[in-house]
C-alpha cells in the first residue's frame, strides 16, 4: 500500500493506546493515519490480564516508582471501565469478565504484606478484600494446599486480546482511519506548523503527531531531541491447550512472579514477568528455558490441577517500563506532538490512555490531573 | 483375549496394538469430539496432528495412536474440552538448575533410517551417543517396527530395519525412548521429557534426524473419522496388524501409496480403488523412468511390481485423478475422485487413505536457527547443509527427509556421513573407505530420488479444492470461509492472520495448516516462501504436560 501525502493526523504505533486514540481523534472528525511496525510485541504479543491492585512484582524490583504506581493507582478501575465501554461501544465479545483478582499468599509473612497493600489500596479507592484460606477456598477451590490466603480485588479481570485487538481494529477502519502495517518509521521532522514523518513506505506530512509506540516510542521522540526513557522488557508467556472452566479469576502471587488466567476457550496463560531476551539483528523478543521451568513450575505448585494440562506455546511478550507513570501530554517544546504511553500495565490501560491522549489533543478535559505525566520530566 | 474398556464396551486387544488400533479394528473410528460438536479419529497416526485424543484412565489428551493398549485401562471418548483430574497437591516449585543433566558427546535425534545410522556410525567411531526418539520402538516412520508380539517382521524392509535397530542397539548406543524432546535452546541445551522426568541435555554435537510428516489435504470431509494419511493407515497394519475396516480408498500422490494399497490388500483389506494423482506411465515420462531405472535398479523394479501386483489383484489403479471430497452416506464414505477432464468417480468405502506427499519436520532446526531455503520444485523448506550434513549452525548436523524430502536411502548415507564427520570432530578417527562410499551411495539415491518425483509430478491444489466450510486448520476448526475473511482486510502477515484466525495456535502446533497458509499468502499477496514466510518456531516443540516438564525427581 502507499501512504497519504497529507493528513490530519498520523498515530505512531497501531497497538492498543494507538488504535483507541486513532478511534477517538477519528469520531472527532479528523482524518488518521497509523503506522505500524507490525512486530510481534506490545499489544499483539499481550496476554489480556486486567490488572488493577498493585502487582506485587513492581512493588519488589522498584520500591523506587510506589510513589508513583499509587499516583496513578486510581486510574486503573476507570481503565477496567474504558474496557467495558469499549465492548459495548464495538457490540464486540472479546471474552471480557471482571472476575475479580486474587494474589494468594503462601504463608503468614505474605499474608500480612498483603493486608498492609490492601489498606493503602483501600484509601486510594480500590475494592479490595483479605481473604482468610477457608473463604478463599469457597470462592477459588482450584487454588492447591500451599495457599494460605489471599487479597481479591474485586475490578481486575481478563479478556481475550486476540479478539478485542481484531475487534478495535476492524471498528477503526470501519470509521475510516488508515492503517500502514509492516511500516517503519525512519525520521521525524518538524515542517511549519506540522510535521514530515519518512517511513519504509515514503513520507507524509500531518498536522499532528501522536507518538504512541510503546517502548519504541524513546527512540521516535529522539528525532524531535525529547528524552523518554522507555525500556522494552522481554517477557516469558506461556499457553496451555483447552480444558474446562478451572481457574476463575486473575492470579497472582504475592511474593512470586506469576499470573495465570484462563480464556473463554479454556486455554490458560501463564506469565508472571519473568524474563525472555531480545535476540538477533532484529531483536526478536526469545524465550529463555529456565524462565519456562521457573514460571510453569509455580503454576502447577499454586494450581496442581495445571499438572497434567499440558503446553502448547510459550512466546516472549514484550513490557514497556518508564518510571512507572504514564508519558502522557504534548511533548516539551512542541504544541502539535503528543505522547501517549502507559505506566505499568499498558495494556489494561491502553483504552482509557488513548481516550485521555484524544481528549488532550482535541482541547478537552482528560477527567484526571495528567500534570505529572508530562515528558519534560525527563528533560 | 484380553481388554480394555471404551465408552463402557469391551475392545479385544492383540499383542502390540497401541489403543488407536485395538479400536479401529473394533470398528470405533471416532474417537472425540471437538469444540464444534464434530467427530473426529486418527488423522497422521505418528503423534503429530492431535486428532485422535482420547482420555485413558482418566488422563485426559493421550494420543490414541502413541499408547500401547493394556488389559483393564478404561478409555474414554473426549468432549471439547476435556477435564482435568482433580488434585490438591502441587509439586515443589523448582528451577531450571535442579534438572537433571546429561552430556553425552553426541546427541542424535530421532530414530528412524538417518538417526540409526547416524548413531551406529558415531559410536563404530568411538564417540558416545545419546539417541532419542518419540516412539518407544525405534526405526521410524520408513522402518517401521512390528511392535513386540505382533508378529515376524513382514517384509525385507522391515527386516533391514530389524536389523539396523538391532545393530545399534548392541552397538552401545544408548537409547531414551519413548520422549519428548521439547526444547532446543542452543546447539549444546536441548530438553527431553521421558517417562514424566525432564533432563537439560548438553551435547558437544548433535545430529537431527526428524524424518517429515504428511501433508494436508483439505478437501471437503477431509476431517471425517476414517480419513487418515496413508501413514497412519501403515502404521496400523505394519505395526499393530490392524485394518481399521474392510472396504479402503487408497488416494494420494507417489510410490508410497502403490506400496501401501498392496500391503493392505494381501493383509486381507478390499482396496476398492487407488487414485494417483500423477499422470502415469507414459511417452512423457519414459526419460524419468529410464533415469530411475538406471539409478536403482532394484528400486525401480519394485515399483513396476507394485503396479502390476495392484492389477494382479484386480484393483483398479485411476491415475491422473485426485480425491476432491468425501461424505458420510448411510453405508460408508462417499469419495469423490476428479480426473484432468473434470470427470467424477464416485467411490464408497469405510476408511480412506490419503497420501499426498510430505512435510519435512524442521521445526528444531529452525529453532537452533539453521538457515534454510524454499525449494520450488519440492514445494518446502530445505536446511542449508555442508557436503558433511552440518547446518549453518556449527555442531548441528542434519539428516533425512527433516532438511528437506530425500527418501529413506538417502537419508542412511546422509546419517553415515554426518555421524562419521561428528565423531571425527570429537578426534576420532575417521574412516574415510566408509565416508567415501556413503557419498558415492548418496549421488546415486538422489539421482534415484530426482527422476522418482518426475516420474510422479503432479499439480499442486493448494486451498482450491476447499469449499467455504472446509476446514484449513484442523485443530481450531478454522473454515476456508474463515481464513478469506481474515485475508480480506489489508495484507496480513502469517502472523497477524494467526492472531485474527487462531490458524496454527493449536494441539499440532501449525504442522498442518503452516506450510498450506505459507503458499496460500505467496499466491494471493506475492509474500516470499522463504523461512520468515513460516510461523515463528515456538516451544514447546510437542505438546507436554506441565507436570512432566517441571518434574526433575524419579518417575511418578
């Protein structure tokens, strides 16, 4: 395909933030092109976890970013309704179930960091509850003999990303946006009032820029001379064939590196964030073994009923990591560029994200204080 | 006569029918169910499709062609999407370090013509080898092994094999089989579960010999119960003296099926007709069967027999007609077979062989990330070697129909030279008579081979023969309908069609449905049929239950 001379608008990054702030610019009137690497990362790579407490995980490899993860904690249970909205605004079933979160416990100790969570969770507007073995085991039965307890968060959920990603992108061509898949993106110049963007498949001039590329996106404000120090963080996934309905929630560990979650179909996703490398001139995101006995190994101990399931696929996801905090806003000495990448759990937040990133763009309130997402906190 | 019991019923077993067998010749063909509602059966009946699950003392997804049948099992017809059995108690979490570890200096993998001699080469040449293979008989997919009380080897084929096992087996070789081998990480970190156990293996060489699976056929009814590969049909009489019904359509594309059709029929089977899709005989092919003739002329004579031995038995032979659909009637399966002109043959039978041609089974080539070439005339990908069979990753070696189809022959002097070249690369000697003569006998084969394919070229339907319903992807029920959809909107790459269609996220891993998706996208977007062309390879390389993957302790 060939590339529009001009246009109003070209979203870097057809992702999740991507597509949602297409949609939304595009309702607004404004003709959208997004251009795509077409990789198999981010978005398309992602295991459709809906997150909302405090995953355990940030809390230990960056005690530095609490204060930030809890800034930003309230946004999540309005992310988990963007989500909602979004399936009744398509008509799409992408398998979406707010079946509630638990971070199970496996002894005491954990119990009680878990409590001490919830509490400063509780004070930020979050629904959550402890919940001691017995009432865990009434509502969660598939969980095995080591479990001692655990928090449910009431808002966290899944869905099925292969379904929900096809769904937003059909709705958005369907409005007429333009999609450049398999395009790269050379260079980024400003040119009067607008910008020249030079790609894999020649150049277009817009009117407004929106960087929304994940941990690419680092590398594409670069060419505008603005720092955002976004890290791609390889991740080791994992999917079991089908079996019947067993794990009913979103499952995660109090002091250990895991989430599983069943999909409508029955398959379960294991993941949890331990590490996959980048491999190759191409930087294919690789699975690393002892991340696949690591991660399978605790989710038949947490689940024993996952023991004789057996596996089909691992793949390596690829997480975005800043500082925790959304890099959302215009960026610094530029009216017309925007930025629009998520704190943690990019996923989960990429609908709201992408609403608030049009919102700003078209003039309007984003409903939350984006002050402190500004890229000029990095300059 | 002993039993075990299916859906309630008593099933007779003889000695060595594995439970695919014992109930095909109990007249069971449908073994489970799939998330659609359909019936499903054996379809490739060596492990790879996933088609014929069943759940065996409550052990839910065994592959009924992969287990042996014992008195007393209760075996049971699976619904999508089967249960888990209860438990409460998980294993200790452990870490990749707590594997167990071996380090034999040659790893060989797969037991079929290539891997056996590979080994057998490797360990005259005083290097300790380390075989494994999927099945708990060795000799592969073109030797295949009687199993143990089955009965005398059938014929010289199987007896060559019987033999080379034999050799290997005394030779010192040491043997892990049946297992899984589901990792390859690295050219020395490869990870194999047997007998619910993991082991990390650290080689300092290794020699793939992964033989090729059968191709798809998608067809309308090509998924009915009773349609399976003429391998699978094979392996049912060659191992487990079993027909899996009387009246049988032989239909495919090369020698194989000729053979098969008549092994079936003098084990006592009806063959009610073979189609081959090739034209036949003829002025057009006289200089391919004269390049055969003088290439192996043994072989060539053979394969004139089988034609005159199908006649000789009154069995009608159609060339140049391919099967374009079967149906379920009230009294068996309705094939449909199509010559060149368009015209029909209708053909009913019970069970249905299909044999049109092979995939090479290179997905643990392609994920240590040796480089490999789409060859146009054999339709697949073919693994860039040395004149030694060593890959462009060094101390990967490659033999046999997994780098690209080359007959069982070819595969023996490849499996020579490579475990010769191994060994000499471990310092020990080399001995070069041998090395000599096994190129010398690989010249010939391939010569052999070339005219052979010639001989039986034919044209290569792709997805035309579907209709709108036909699946394309078995496992995920994946219609024709459903992949022109997904193909409508822009021009997806394989992998976002995977991610709209679910094509290849299956039990068999894209086997099936890849290599027809890669042709398909060069036909209609102009892609490139390179090695990008394909699905990423993932691990696992087999499906494995996560307990056996994550247990380094003593079996269960």
């Amino acid at each position: 395909m060939s590339l529009p001379s001009d246009i109003d608008v070209v979203v870097i990054g057809g992702g999740i933030v991507g597509l949602s702030t297409a949609r939304a610019l595009s309702t607004d009137g404004r003709g959208v092109l997004v251009i795509d690497e077409g990789r198999n990362a981010g978005t398309n790579a992602n295991a459709g976890s809906l997150h909302v407490q405090m995953q355990s995980r940030f809390l230990r490899m960056y005690p530095d970013q609490i204060g930030n993860l809890e800034y930003s904690l309230p946004l999540y249970p309005r992310a988990v309704g963007a989500w909602q909205q979004l399936a009744r605004d398509l008509k799409a079933d992408f398998e979406l179930k707010i079946s509630g979160g638990l971070m199970v416990a496996e002894d005491a100790a954990q119990f009680a960091f878990l409590k001490e969570k919830a509490e400063r969770e509780r004070a930020l507007g979050l629904d959550v509850h402890m919940l001691e073995r017995n009432e865990l085991m009434a509502i969660a039965p598939y969980l095995g003999d080591a479990i001692y307890g655990a928090e449910l968060c009431v808002t966290e959920g899944k869905l099925n990303p292969l379904l929900a990603n096809s769904a937003l992108r059909r709705a958005v061509l369907a409005q007429g946006v333009v999609i450049a898949t398999e395009t790269i993106v050379s260079a980024l110049e400003q040119r009067d009032a607008g910008y020249l963007v030079s790609t894999s498949r020649g150049q277009v001039r817009c009117k407004t820029l929106v960087l929304a590329a994940g941990a690419g996106t680092g590398a594409l404000s670069a060419h505008l001379s603005v720092v955002i120090p976004t890290v791609a963080e390889p991740l080791h996934m994992n999917v079991t064939e089908a079996t019947s309905p067993l794990i009913l929630h979103l499952v995660q560990h109090a002091d250990r590196m895991i989430t599983l979650k069943q999909l409508g179909a029955g398959q379960v996703v294991i993941g949890g964030g331990w590490p996959a490398r980048f491999e190759g001139p191409q930087a294919f995101p690789t699975v690393e073994p002892d991340s696949l006995i690591g991660n399978l190994s605790l989710a038949q101990h947490v689940v024993p009923r996952l023991s004789r399931l057996r596996l089909i696929r691992t793949w390596a996801g690829v997480n975005t990591t800043c500082d925790g905090q959304c890099v959302l806003g215009a960026l610094p000495g530029h009216a017309n560029a925007f930025v629009a990448v998520p704190g943690d759990a990019g996923y989960t937040l990429g609908p709201l994200v992408g609403d608030m990133a049009a919102a700003i763009i078209a003039g309007r309130d984003p409903g939350f204080d984006v002050r402190p997402f500004s890229a000029s906190r990095f300059a | 006569m002993s039993h075990f019991r299916f859906e309630g019923r008593e099933i007779s077993i003889r000695p060595g029918q594995t439970i695919a067998a014992a109930l095909a010749e109990a007249g069971e063909l449908a073994l489970r169910d799939t998330r659609s509602g359909a019936p499903r059966g054996v379809w490739c009946g060596m492990g790879v499709c996933q088609d014929c699950l069943v759940t065996i003392d409550g052990e839910e997804n065994m592959r009924a062609c992969m287990v042996k049948s014992a008195p007393g099992l209760t075996v049971t017809r699976q619904a999508f999407p089967g249960q888990t059995a209860a438990r409460s108690i998980g294993a200790k979490p452990i870490t990749a370090g707590d594997l167990q570890e071996l380090t034999p200096e040659i790893l060989v993998i797969g037991g079929g013509a290539g891997g056996l001699s590979a080994a057998l080469s490797a360990r005259f040449a005083g290097a300790d080898v380390l075989l494994i293979d999927e099945r708990s008989v060795a000799g592969g997919q073109y030797y295949k092994q009687t199993a143990e009380g089955a009965g005398p080897p059938l014929d010289r084929q199987q007896r060559e094999g019987a033999a080379l096992v034999a050799d290997v087996m005394a030779s010192g070789v040491q043997i892990m089989a049946p297992a899984d081998l589901w990792g390859a990480y690295a050219a020395d970190l490869f990870f194999v579960t047997h007998n619910h156990q993991t082991y990390r293996i650290k080689p300092r060489q290794v020699i793939l010999a992964t033989g090729a699976y059968e191709r798809p056929w998608p067809v309308p009814g090509w998924t009915l119960p009773g349609v399976m590969t003429t391998g699978a049909m094979q392996t049912l009489w060659r191992s487990s003296r079993t027909l899996p019904a009387k009246r049988i359509l032989v239909a495919g594309n090369g020698p194989l099926n000729l053979q098969v059709a008549n092994e079936l029929a003098a084990g006592g089977a009806n063959i009610v007709a073979v189609s081959e899709a090739a034209a036949g005989p003829g002025l057009r092919t006289l200089g391919s069967g004269l390049a055969l003739a003088l290439s192996g002329p043994a072989l060539a004579l053979e394969g004139a027999k089988l034609v005159l031995a199908l006649k000789g038995r009154g069995i009608a032979l159609h060339w140049a007609t391919r099967l374009v659909a079967v149906e379920q009637g009230l009294t068996g399966l309705r094939a449909t077979l199509r010559n060149q002109l368009g015209q029909d043959i209708f053909v009913e039978a019970d069970a249905i062989a299909l044999g049109y041609g092979f995939s090479p089974a290179n997905e643990i080539a392609r994920a240590l990330g040796a480089e490999h070439r789409h060859d146009h005339d054999k339709g697949h990908l073919v693994c860039v070697r040395t004149a030694e069979m060593e890959t462009t990753v060094p101390n990967v070696f490659a033999v046999g129909d997994g780098c690209g189809l080359g007959g069982a022959p070819a595969a023996r002097s490849e499996g020579l030279i490579a475990g010769i070249t191994a060994a000499g690369r471990l310092g020990r000697s080399v001995n070069v008579t041998a090395l000599a003569a096994a190129n010398a006998d690989l010249k010939r084969h391939r010569r052999f081979q070339k005219a052979l394919w010639r001989l039986f070229d034919a044209p290569e339907p792709g997805l035309s023969l579907c209709s709108a319903d036909t699946l394309v992807c078995r496992c995920e029920e994946v219609t024709k309908a459903a992949l022109d959809a997904a193909l409508a909107d822009g021009s997806p790459s394989i992998a976002e069609v995977k991610r709209r269609t679910r094509m290849g996220m299956g039990r068999c891993q894209g086997r099936n449905c890849g290599p027809l998706l890669v042709a398909h996208l060069a036909e209609t977007q102009g892609r490139p049929m390179d090695e990008h062309a394909y699905f990423a390879p993932r691990g696992p390389l087999k499906p494995v239950a996560i307990g056996d993957i994550v247990s380094a302790g003593k079996p269960r």
